[in-house]
C-alpha cells in the first residue's frame, strides 16, 4: 500500500490500512451429540424433501402422450 502525502485530519484513517489487533476471539465450542444430531437430521429432512419434490414433480414436467385409442363414455357405447 502507499502512502499518502497530503495530511489527513484524523490520524485512524490514514493508519486503518496498517492496523492489527491484539486480542484474540475465545476459542470455539466443540458441539454436542445432540446437536449433531438434531443438524444431521435438519439436514437430511431437507434432502428428502427436494428427492420427493423431484420424484413427484418429474410426471407433471413430461409432455403429455396421448394414447391411440379415444376413450368412450359409457353413455356414447348404447347400452
């Protein structure tokens, strides 16, 4: 990075590019059972939804093939 010549009014601007922090964030906390779990199953009932939603989905997405024969109604056969 340059630097800049002409002054700055305040001094954390033109040293923000430069600046690190000293303080470190506290560790992590390791996850429970439970909450694997309860994120595995969250995750799961999620796939199982968009796997039923295509199985389902896929017969209105096809192109609709009529069969040879017209079909008749009882009341057009003359009984």
């Amino acid at each position: 990075m340059f630097r800049r010549r002409e002054p700055v009014p305040f001094a954390f601007v033109a040293e923000a590019d430069r600046f690190r922090s000293n303080v470190t964030p506290p560790p992590r906390e390791s996850l429970s059972m439970t909450q694997i779990t309860a994120r595995s199953l969250v995750g799961l009932t999620v796939v199982a939804g968009l796997v039923g939603s295509l199985l389902f989905g896929m017969p209105a997405l096809q192109p609709y093939k009529a069969t040879g024969k017209a079909q008749q109604s009882e009341a057009s056969q003359g009984r």
